[in-house]
C-alpha cells in the first residue's frame, strides 16, 4: 500500500504503471469509509490491474455553515479498509497542495447542476466539479468509480467530462443499503439513536413512491404528495426537497413517461441525508 501526497508523485506512479501495461482505477472520496465506499474499491480492482482511492475533504464544496470542520477524518481507518477492499495507492494531498496560494480557477457546469441540490446547496457542484476535474487530472486513471446514492453529482461529472474531453470511463455502482434500507453515507455517523431510527423514513418515502409507480400512476405531483406526507409524519424529519426528475437530464418531470429518479434530501435533525430511486 503507497500513501502519496503530491500531484507529481502521483502522476510518476501511474505513468510507471502505464507504461508497465497497467490498468488504473479510481475511487475518489472524502474518506471516513464505509461498505458503500468499500463496494467500489472491489469493483474498481475486479475491472483494474490497480486501484487508487484519493481521501480528500474538499473545503470548496462546503456552504459556510455546513459540517466542513467537524467532517470525520478518521484516515489510519481508512487506508486499513482500502487496503482490505483491494486498493493499491491512498491519494491523500493535503489542501494547499490542491489549492495553493493564489489559486484561482474553478469548473462550472451549468443547468445540470442547478436543481434538486443544486440549488438547496449554491457553490456545492462548483467546488464537486473542481475538485474531480483536479482529481482526474493528477491521477489519469482509465475508470472511475462513483456511487448512485449522489445522483446528481454523477450526472454532473458525467457532463464535466464529456463537455471537457477528459478521456475517462465513469463507472456508476449501485447504492448500498444497511438492513433497514438507510442509504449508507458517511454523515450517517452524526446521527443519535434516535435519530437514526427516524431515518428510515427516507427509504420508506422511496419505497412508497416506486409502488405507486408500479400500479400505473404517473402523475409526479401525487406521488411526491404520498411521500412528503410519509416523511413529514416524523417528527424529527424535515423536507428540503422530493423530485421525479428525467433520469438524464434532471429536469422535472409532471407526467412519468421514460426513466426518471425520485431524488429526495431530508434533514434528520441538523444532520442532512439525500437518497433516490430509479423508476421507469
């Protein structure tokens, strides 16, 4: 297991396994693993002759009253879990090594990522964009591997790329569930007790949501209604959003037709959790 730090590190690394006929996988996160992570470190090494796992609190994606600071850290953890899942190299640049003084360029993508978080979160999918542009830039890996549960950011990555001419595949993994239907998240851990049983209620919206799907109803509205009602019943649960949007494009949708996603964002308490569900 090599712990590198600098970009040029970095791109030596993977120059030399290229060159050795190598193929590279990414997985990049902001640490404090757990099995949903761990699930795309086991994909990336069964489709790769080599796994790279950056840990990165970006601070660029954080509001000024978000959990920036008090964002787990728990690193010596994390390289023991990549390691086990089959990672070969933690990329783990330190802050000023990914924004030095004076730096002074950022990626935006536009209409895509404007809504459902977009929106609730301004400057949030500027700062994603920078720094997984940044990311695959220094590491130049052949796949990398993002998890549904951040929907919409995997549309905006997936856009950056092919409007930017990254030459990468992007590898979109399923969402990882705990046994009650709880999207694995590492904000998960902000939860008390109590809390954490009312969060099932996110899981259950979904569920209530793709059923109705199911019998025939198309209409968005209604099936939004059912689901607000569910999580609103809880009264630890706070909506910030539920949408069935264009599976591709994120536009909403009124009247169900092709594929879309039942995207939501509930705080549970202060702590802020956002799950989804394809249907169509």
């Amino acid at each position: 297991m090599k712990i590198i730090r600098k970009v040029k590190q970095m791109r030596e690394y993977v120059a030399a396994a290229k060159k050795a006929g190598k193929k590279i996988g990414l997985v990049p996160t902001m640490g404090a693993l757990h099995e949903g992570h761990l699930s795309l470190i086991r994909r990336a090494r069964k489709e790769n002759d080599a796994v790279v796992v950056s840990i990165f609190v970006n601070p660029t994606q954080f509001g000024p009253k978000e959990d920036f600071k008090r964002y787990p850290r728990p690193l010596a953890k994390d390289i023991r879990l990549a390691k086990s899942a089959g990672a070969a190299v933690i990329f783990n640049p330190r802050a000023e090594e990914m924004y030095p003084a004076g730096y002074q360029t950022y990626v935006e993508v536009g209409k895509i990522a404007r809504g459902l978080c977009g929106a609730s979160r301004p400057g949030h999918f500027r700062g994603v964009a920078t720094i997984v542009a940044k990311l695959l830039n220094a590491v130049t890996a052949d796949k990398a591997y993002f998890g549904q549960k951040d929907y919409q950011q995997v549309q905006v990555i997936k856009q950056m790329v092919q409007d930017l001419n990254i030459p990468i595949q992007i590898v979109v993994c399923p969402i990882i569930r705990e046994k009650d239907g709880l999207a694995m998240s590492s904000r998960n851990r902000y939860l008390s007790a109590k809390e954490r049983k009312s969060a099932n209620c996110l899981y259950e919206a979904l569920k209530v949501a793709k059923a109705m799907f199911k019998s025939g109803i198309r209409e968005t509205g209604k099936i939004k209604k059912e689901s607000r009602t569910i999580i609103e019943s809880n009264l630890l649960a706070k909506v910030d959003y539920i949408e069935i949007v264009d599976a591709e494009t994120l536009e909403p949708v009124k009247i169900i037709k092709g594929k879309v996603v039942v995207a939501l964002a509930v705080c549970i308490g202060k702590t802020r959790l956002i799950d989804n569900m394809v249907a169509g």
